[in-house]
C-alpha cells in the first residue's frame, strides 16, 4: 500500500508511461516524494485478467511512523495557512487532474477502481469552497490535527478521496495507511472498507486513545425495491446494469412486488441473454457455487445468461427467483454476479424486506408514485436513498453508516464535523493500551451489599433506580454505598445493576422510541420543557443532593441546578431547528438530507457537574428522538437519585429514560454487549474506554468516549456543546430524486 501525506501526491501522476518510468515498482509516497526503503517486503497488483500492474512496498512501523511524523510537520504549515490559501491549493489540484485526466483513467481502468476525473474534480471544486467558508460558516470548531485515513483493498477510489479531501479543507493533514501503529501525533482514525477489516482495525487500536470512525463502504447488501407502480423496463435495465454491468462495492437483493413478478423475471430473461460471463477469482467461484448449490436446495429458480462453465473463473450473472429472506446468500452475498430476487405484498412488506440485512448503506426505490417513495425512503434505516435510480454519487450529499454500515457521515457539511472538534472539549491524548481480559472486564462488580427491607431509619436511605418509568431495585438486590465527600461517611445506598437492568431498561426503551422518534418536534419539546419546570419545582432538593454528594456551596449547587433548567430549556428549543433541508446536486433532480435518530443510546457520566452534564446529555438524546440509558457518576450518583423525581413528574413517556447506578465497568460491559444499543457516550477509565474500543464491532457502536484520567474536564457552558451534541445523536439520510 501506497503511503500518502500531503494533497501533492495528486500532481504525481504523469504521461501513460508513468508506471514504466518507475520500473513497475512503486515504493512509498512520504514527505512529499516516493521513498524504497531497503529490506521491505512487496505485493504485486494485478488487473481483472491476472496480470501483473506493478509492484508496491509493503510498509513497516518505521515507514508508518516516519509518515505520521512528517505529516505532523506537514500540519504545521498547512494550519496556517488562510482559508483562502488552502482553497487555491485544492483548486489547484483541479488543473492537475484535467492535465492528466486520461492516466489517471487508465491507471483506474487498470486496477479495476470505479473512478473518473470529472468525480474527482467535482469533489475539489465541491471541498475547496468548504475550505474558502471554514472560518466564516464554522468558526468556532477547529481542525483535529493529523487524520490518519485507513481503507481495505476493496474500498472505492471515492469512498477513499471521500475522507482525504474534506479532512484538508477543514485545515487537518491527511495520511493514508495500510496499517496504524502509535504515535503521539495522531489525532483522529477513519477507516472505509469492509467489515472483517473495520472490527481488526477497532480491535487494534483500542487503547491508544485516539477517536476512530468506520464506515462500511464495501461488501454491503442493499436492495433494490420495484413496485407495482414503476416503469418495468426502466427498473429492469436499473437493476441488470448494477448488479452486473458496472464494478460496484455493493451486492443487490432484488425485491418485487407480487403483482409484477412475472412481468419482471420474463423481462430479466429477455435482457440478460447474451450478457457474458464475468471472470473471478478461483475462491470466489467456489463461494459462488456454494451459494447456488445452497439456493437450489432451498428451491430457487435460477435465470443465467447462459449455462455456467463447469471449472474456471467464470461465470455468467444469475437471479436466483424466489429466495428466502433469511438464506446466507441474500444476507451477506458472496462476491460474484449473484442477484437474489426476493418478493413482497404491502409496501410494509417491502420495508422490512429493506431492512432485513444487517447493513443499512443504501436502498434504490422504483415507483411512479412519489408519496409511496418519499414514505419508503422515510423507513428504510439507510443511509442513501435513490428513487428511480441507482448509486448516484455526488460530494454534496451526506451519507451515514446505518446500522452495521458504519459510525460515522461522509459527504455533504455534515461530513466536515468529523475533521473538527469543537472547543467545549478538550483534545485526545495518545497511550499506550493497557493489557486488559475483555473477558473478564466488569465481571468483578462494586462491592454489593444486600439491604433488608424491614431495617427501617436504622440504615442511610436505601434509593431506587429508574426502569420502563418505574423506580425499582437492581433485578441482583444488591446495593452499594453511596460516600460522603472524602469518604467520610455514608449518605446511602443505591441498586448495584447489572446486566439483566440493562436489559430491561434497553427493553422499555426499545418498545417508546419509534413512536417518540415520530412525534413532531413541537410535542418533544413541550415534553421537554415540562421537565425543565418539573426541575424549577425541585430546585432545592436538587441542590441540596448536589451539596451534599460533591461537598460545593449551596450556592454553587443553586448555579448548577439553574444553568440545568436553562439548558433543558435550549433543548426544548432546538427541537424544530435540527433539520436538514435540499442539496445543491449539479445534476437535474432534487436531493435533501434528513436527519433521524440514532435510536437507543448509553450514556456514563462524568463526575464533574453531576447535574449539568446529565440534562445536557439527557436532553441532547431526547430533543432529536433518541431513547437514553443514563448511568450517574459512580463517585457522586445523588444528584442523578434525586433527578428521578423529576422524571417522575414529567409527561416523558415511560421507558424513554432510564437511570442505573452501581459498578461503572459492569454497566459498561453490559450496554456494550447489547447489540440494540446503537451509541455510547463514555466518561470513565482508561481501561474502560479501550474496552469499549475493542468491544463494540459486532454490532458496530458509535462511541464517544473521554478517559476521566486526563484530567481535563468539558465545558459544560460552552455555546458550542450544543451543536456538538446534537450532531452525535442524529444519523444522516439522503434521499435523490432524479427529474427530466
């Protein structure tokens, strides 16, 4: 793999000779030229037939560090440099790729990538306007710093130059690896490619403190939705040409509606006669095979261009008719020009058909009807939705990994955030991970004690947790003791929760949120600011549970609980403010993004601001549709005890929030192994933050994650923090429309 550390590596690209000028070997481009270190070991790069491209070095630590180390330096220069300056040099970048256009094709062609010129000087002009406007529209937020971009073999060219060229307009220094090791320069990780790959590289720098983002760009399942309603033969040519007729990191699963059915596989009949075989490799013909050997038993019919050849590497493209939902092959394809053909009744139907796979990257929707597509596209959990269409891809549009498809937003200003960090907190520090037993971590618990209920004013008061909108005990019994400042006494006891908490509160979540997530955002926010007023009437208790836990003034914690109630009152406004709007598509159609919620969410709290932190996470999840499972500070869990009046109080519904309290590693194993918690937000260890890292890959979390041992708190009053939030609980969703 090719090391890059600098945009210059784009004006590299010479005449049709420029791979014979290198001999066909190619080495490692650092520091603004290509270096062949000795004693390295090389891959060959091969083209569809097999033949052998050129050779590229194979980097080692030294290689990677050497990199990270200049593209520090590089960093240096290119921060500051004036949004104007760094504009120039991406349009630059423009001129270049038009005078070498026809290399840059055939380098392309050669290597089986799906690139062209006129993508990447769309993306320049497109990103160079965002580096003219960084100070202007996004002036609070800074640039991270060096962005390390990390892509497997079969990422797109334009998923890849989708992370580069945002990251340098936002002012970072963007390298790209083939493999990360530790380097106290490094400021953020973002990953395009496969799954397999994305868990290994989570896994592997779990620990090393460094924020890192995945987005699952290839080998995804996405389907393609044909109703009744469409233009058959316009679906039917839609269909051929992606799954067979274009080099696409996705695998389709056809579903149609039953009406059409025969309408349309008579048509596929027709239109794929004389389609040829498509050559692969020899383990992909054998997972082919399998996979059509599987589907036959399992009573497909299959439709081919032609009888398949009985060894070798090709194969002619196949629909396999009347597949099952569940059957491995439609789940999770293999590669190769397999096309399962899945069939639905209701438009409900075709929904959840949609959203059977474990991916959510993108969906195509073929109707006449625009109310049933635009009502499709609402409840399909996918990133991209094109009507009519299929894989339209332009820079302006945001894309967010749904479900297992990734963690992050690429595209559109809603993918520029992921390069900055807002000034409400601080920035990462690089470690060294720590030798941990993820099999053990969290197993060991607080140390629990088992209250009767007959003790009566004998003991300090025993508090009750917050589940499905009851207070209750741990399902355990057990309860842990709640310290006085300084630990000079006990002030009580609270549930010692655990798994089976988790549980029952992410099932009472799981059951409110949809329908809350639904809701107009003027209903959330009348919700809200009934539980800011809820707050008002509790203010003293409130404060008094702050004094008391933390040891502050009554007068501080008066502060504390008055800044609360106006924050849960910013969070009622900002209700109907989050929106997206349309997009400025340079072809003739109407695009618009959508912001929706993430869905269930955990949340560990910080022991700074007790109170504060709690209503700005609480209301950041809550305003934008989300359901939340709030653990309090393990140190000073009173003040979020107290809370639970007010959540009592107010018309929430029940389930949307829950409060657990006991041992923080044994909540944080437990919402990291429950595969419905789709984000957790961690304040905790350092052990607990690589944990999560290296815990949350099946399926993927997103995680925001802040080790307590920095020592550097957030600001909880900042301006920003709101905006900071907000965006950290929404995923994106386009929706393309194409029109004559």
């Amino acid at each position: 793999m090719l090391l890059f550390d600098t945009a210059d590596a784009f004006e590299r690209f010479a005449e049709k000779a420029w791979l014979d000028h290198r001999s066909r070997s190619l080495g490692l481009f650092i520091n603004g030229k290509f270096v062949l270190p000795a004693d390295r070991q090389s891959c060959s790069l091969t083209d569809s037939s097999g033949s052998v491209i050129c050779s590229t070095v194979c980097a080692e630590d030294e290689d990677i560090s050497q990199c990270a180390s200049s593209a520090a330096e590089g960093y240096q220069v290119w921060s500051d440099l004036t949004c104007r300056q760094r504009a120039n040099v991406l349009l630059r970048l423009v001129s270049v790729i038009g005078q070498h256009g026809q290399c840059f094709s055939e380098l392309c062609g050669l290597c089986g990538v799906s690139g062209s010129p006129s993508t990447v000087v769309r993306m320049l002009q497109y990103y160079s306007s965002w580096a003219q406007l960084r100070d202007t529209l996004i002036s609070s937020w800074n640039p991270l710093g060096v962005v390390v971009v990390v892509v497997s073999d079969d990422c797109a060219f334009n998923s890849l130059l989708l992370k580069v060229i945002p990251a340098l307009a936002m002012g970072s220094d963007s390298s790209l690896v083939a493999k990360l090791t530790q380097s106290s320069s490094i400021s953020y990780v973002t990953y395009g490619g496969n799954k397999q790959d994305g868990a290994m590289l989570c896994e592997a720098t779990a620990g090393m403190g460094v924020p890192l983002s995945v987005s699952i760009c290839a080998r995804s399942s996405c389907a393609f939705i044909i109703f009744d309603t469409a233009d058959i033969d316009s679906a039917v040519d839609g269909v051929i040409e992606a799954a067979f007729g274009t080099k696409t990191n996705v695998h389709w699963v056809l579903c149609v509606q039953e009406r059409v059915e025969e309408s349309v596989v008579a048509r596929l009949r027709l239109r794929m006669a004389g389609l040829k075989c498509i050559t692969l490799s020899s383990d992909d013909r054998l997972l082919v095979d399998a996979a059509v050997q599987e589907a036959q038993h399992q009573g497909a019919m299959l439709v081919q261009s032609c009888t398949p050849p009985s060894s070798g590497a090709q194969y002619p493209p196949t629909v396999l008719c009347k597949s099952a939902p569940s059957s491995p092959f439609v789940v999770n394809p293999p590669p190769g020009p397999l096309l399962p053909l899945l069939t639905f009744r209701s438009s409900k139907e075709a929904v959840t058909l949609g959203n059977h796979t474990p991916h959510g990257q993108a969906a195509s929707i073929w109707t006449e009807d625009l109310t049933l597509a635009l009502e499709t596209a609402k409840s399909l959990s996918v990133g991209a939705v094109w009507v009519n269409s299929y894989s339209v891809f332009d820079p302006c549009l945001p894309i967010s990994g749904h479900k297992d498809s990734g963690t992050c937003t690429d595209g559109g200003q809603e993918g520029l955030y992921q390069f900055l960090r807002a000034p409400s907190f601080s920035s990462n520090h690089p470690r060294s991970p720590t030798t941990i037993d993820y099999s053990k971590f969290g197993s060991s618990g607080a140390s629990a004690v088992v209250i009767p209920d007959d003790l009566g004013a004998s003991v300090p008061k025993h508090y009750l947790q917050f589940v499905g909108g009851k207070t209750c005990k741990s399902v355990s019994g057990g309860c842990v003791a709640i310290q006085s400042p300084g630990g000079r006494g006990v002030l009580g006891y609270c549930p010692d929760g655990g798994r089976k908490d988790v549980r029952n509160a992410v099932e009472a979540a799981s059951k409110v949120q949809p329908g809350w997530m639904k809701k107009s955002p003027s209903a959330r926010a009348q919700s809200l600011n009934s539980l800011a007023k809820g707050l008002e009437a509790k203010r003293r208790d409130v404060a008094t549970s702050i004094s008391t836990q933390t040891g502050v003034s009554m007068d501080e914690a008066e502060k504390e609980v008055e800044l609360s109630i106006i924050r849960l009152s910013d969070w009622a406004a900002y209700c109907d403010k989050i929106k997206g709007g349309s997009l400025p598509m340079p072809q003739s159609g109407f695009a618009f993004s959508v912001p929706e919620a993430v869905g269930v969410m955990g949340v560990l709290l910080p022991d700074s601001n007790p109170l504060y932190s709690l209503v700005t996470l609480l209301g950041a999840a809550v305003a934008t549709g989300n359901a939340v499972i709030i653990v309090p500070s393990q140190k000073y869990p009173l003040p979020g005890l107290t809370f639970i009046q007010v959540l009592q109080a107010c018309d929430l519904p029940a389930g949307l929030v829950s409060i657990l309290t006991g041992s923080r590693d044994q909540l944080t194993a437990a919402l990291a192994n429950h595969s419905v918690i789709k984000a957790i937000w961690y304040w905790g260890s350092a052990e607990g933050c690589q944990y999560l890292q290296h815990t949350c890959t099946n399926p993927l979390k997103t995680l925001r994650l802040f080790s307590q041992e920095n020592k550097e708190e957030a600001d909880w009053t900042h301006p920003s923090i709101l905006e900071e939030m907000w965006r950290n609980t929404v995923e994106w969703k386009s929706i393309w429309i194409p029109t004559a």
